[in-house]
C-alpha cells in the first residue's frame, strides 16, 4: 500500500503549469543544503530518506519495497534520473514529467500568495499557498529560500513533505552523477 501511495504521490506532485509568473525568489536555487526528507501518508505511514541539494542539482534517496532508489535531479541538463542500484540501471524522466520525483522547485516560477510566518522543524520559515490545475499546496519556505515543508491535499491523495536536519553548506559533485557503468534507460510517453 506504501509503494502504491508514494507512487501517487510522485505522480501528483508534479503536475505543476507550464505557463506560470514571471519567477520569483522565494525559492532559491543557489542555497545549498543535506536534509532528511519525510513523506508523511494519510494512512500513517511515512518514507525517510537523505537529500542533498546544491546549485539546481538534487538528491534523494529511499527504500522502497526493501529496494534502494535513487532520485538524481540535474536542472542544468533537463533530466532526472530514477536509479535502482541494485540493478545496475537509471530511467532518464524529464522534470515535470508525471513520472518526476516531487519538488518543492517545481513551483518557484508561480507567484505565491504569502499566509503567514511559522516554525517548521525548528526554522523559521514563510507559508506559502500556491494553485496548481485546482489544488491547493502550501509551501513552507526559509528566508534564504529553502523549501522545508509541502502539503497536497487534494482528493485524490493527501500527504506531506518536511525536511529535517537540515544543514547549509556546499555539498559534493560526485552526488549529483549518476555511477559509471549504469545504463540509461529512457522513458517513453512522458
């Protein structure tokens, strides 16, 4: 049921509108940073994993159904890469793709409508309310732009996103690459 539900999550999540404002700097991509990333499910369950972000490029990774994915997001290429490393291969999705990892980035070009200041994991962070093809997702946001918590509460899922542990600073390149010797393995019909 957790695989089915993260997989929806997935999916839902970035389906952001292509044509949006002109961007803003309330998400900002030369922040970087290591977290844990939290998916919270309505069921109560919950998928952990490490993040790593730097510069427009993303890491995530997780167990899911007792297999490693890795989730490789390069901004400056147009690619995302959905690693199983145990068997030696990456999918290529393009960002934005209903097959895409989540992002809190994938809406920094829409114009937010601030709700108000909170705590969140222990910073002080902006909420955020922002519409996507008839939902709404609140986005909590630091000063220096980083996207610590995200709700979708649509009807077909409900669930959240929060960083914990967070920890600015450069992260390494090597993190952002995907391992010689995987095979690339493009995805058609995105």
């Amino acid at each position: 049921m957790r695989f089915l539900a993260a997989v929806l999550c997935l999916r839902i999540f970035l389906t952001a509108a292509a044509a949006a404002a002109q961007p803003t700097d309330w998400l900002r991509r030369d922040v970087a940073y290591s977290a844990t990333r939290n998916l919270y499910f309505e069921d109560g369950g919950v998928l952990s994993g490490p993040v790593w972000y730097d510069g427009g490029k993303e890491r995530f990774e997780m167990i899911l159904q007792d297999q490693p994915q890795v989730f490789i997001r390069r901004e400056d290429e147009g690619r995302l890469y959905m690693m199983m490393p145990q068997l030696g291969m990456a999918m290529v999705v393009k960002p934005g793709s209903r097959k895409a990892m989540p992002s809190a980035r994938d809406y920094a070009n829409l114009q937010p409508e601030e709700i108000g200041r909170e705590t969140v994991a222990g910073e002080a962070a902006t909420k955020y309310r922002v519409m996507v093809e008839g939902r709404t997702i609140f986005i909590w946001a630091t000063e220096d732009g980083i996207p610590l918590r995200m709700e979708d509460e649509s009807a077909e899922a409900r669930f959240v996103i929060e960083l914990t542990d967070l920890k600015r600073g450069p992260q390494p390149g090597e993190l952002f690459e995907v391992p010689a010797g995987v095979q690339n393995m493009p995805i058609s019909g995105q």
